[in-house]
C-alpha cells in the first residue's frame, strides 16, 4: 500500500504532483513491461535487463521499494540467463505495478 500523504511530504510535492508522477510513471512502465514481454520471447536478455532496469531507476525516485526489489531481481535473472525465473519475476513485476495502478485510482 503506497502512503500518499507519506510519499508527497517525502519527495516535497503536492499530492495532485506525486499523482501526476505516479500517472508518468505507470505509462512508462507500462511500455518496458510490454517490451520485456517481448523480449522474453525473443530471448533477448539485454532488453530484458535494460527495461527492468529503467523500471527499477524510476520507481526509487518514487520510494517504491518493492517494485525497486522485483526490478532487481529481473536484472540479475537477466544476466544469468535464468529464462524460468524471470517469468515468475516478471509476473510479480507486473502484478506490482498493477497495484500501483489501483491505488491511483482509489485516490482520483
């Protein structure tokens, strides 16, 4: 659960700013999720690890730890070629943002 209150006074933004942030950041994300998507079946590890890894970059700025954590773990899978467990990684990847997408909504 993201504390909105918490995170605005945390980044020194507005609430309306950080749902603003959170918006751009959830069509980014949206976007390098739907290329790791195809980067797994392509088997393209880099791609994988470039996109999990800018994930990884913009949800710290936002103190979005475990979406920051899942993001790691793809990039190291990504770089051991670990093709099993980057699915499962993936999956909690996206159900994650996805909870990010609820909250927003909630508070709109």
């Amino acid at each position: 659960m993201i504390d909105l209150k918490k995170l605005s006074n945390n980044l020194g933004f507005e609430r309306s700013d950080v749902m603003i942030l959170l918006e751009l950041f959830l069509e980014s994300s949206q976007v390098s999720l739907a290329q790791i998507e195809d980067a797994i079946e392509q088997n393209r590890m880099d791609i994988i690890y470039k996109e999990s890894h800018s994930i990884k970059g913009s949800s710290a700025n936002l103190m979005l730890a475990d979406i920051v954590e899942i993001s790691k773990e793809l990039e190291v899978a990504s770089k051991k070629n670990q093709k099993m467990k980057i699915l499962t990684i993936y999956k909690r990847l996206e159900e994650a943002i996805e909870k990010v997408a609820t909250i927003r909504y909630e508070h709109v």
